[in-house]
C-alpha cells in the first residue's frame, strides 16, 4: 500500500470527480427533457463535460489499478541507509 498511495489517492480523485460530473449530467439532462429556456447550452455542457472526463480520465484507472496490483515490495525491503 505504502508504494502505492499516490496512485490510489489520484484514482480515488478522478473516481469522485466522475461521480461528481455524472450527478450534475442527470440533473442537466432531465432540465434539457423539460423546458431548459435560455439555460439549454449551460446544460449541455454539462453533459459534455461529464462525457468528455468518462472518455478520457476513467479508462486510465484500469491501467492505474494494474500497476499498483503488479508491484512487488523488493523496494520496500531495502534498508532505510539505501534512500
């Protein structure tokens, strides 16, 4: 874990993030299935927004995972005089 915690906390990041644009995405798009008025571009950026992030920053958390399952801890085992 130790080795790790960058990683995992940049993940858990883009993890809320997404989750953050995906909430505000619903409540666009259920604003843009009524009458959005004058606001209906503000909408659909938001829609945008959420979908650009899911496309180019979610996948990478895939990859993300698999380098931390994958490391070993030889570094960890070296002795504090090595750093």
């Amino acid at each position: 874990m130790g080795l790790n915690t960058s990683r995992l906390l940049m993940a858990l990041g883009d993890v809320v993030c997404g989750w953050l644009l995906l909430r505000r995405a619903e409540v666009a798009l259920q604003k843009l299935d009524s009458d959005p008025g004058k606001d209906k571009s503000f909408y659909e950026g938001k829609v945008a927004a959420a979908q650009f992030f899911a496309q180019t920053n979610l996948p990478r958390l895939t990859a993300e995972r698999a380098i931390a399952e994958g490391i070993d801890l030889s570094l960890m085992d070296l002795d504090e005089a090595a750093f």
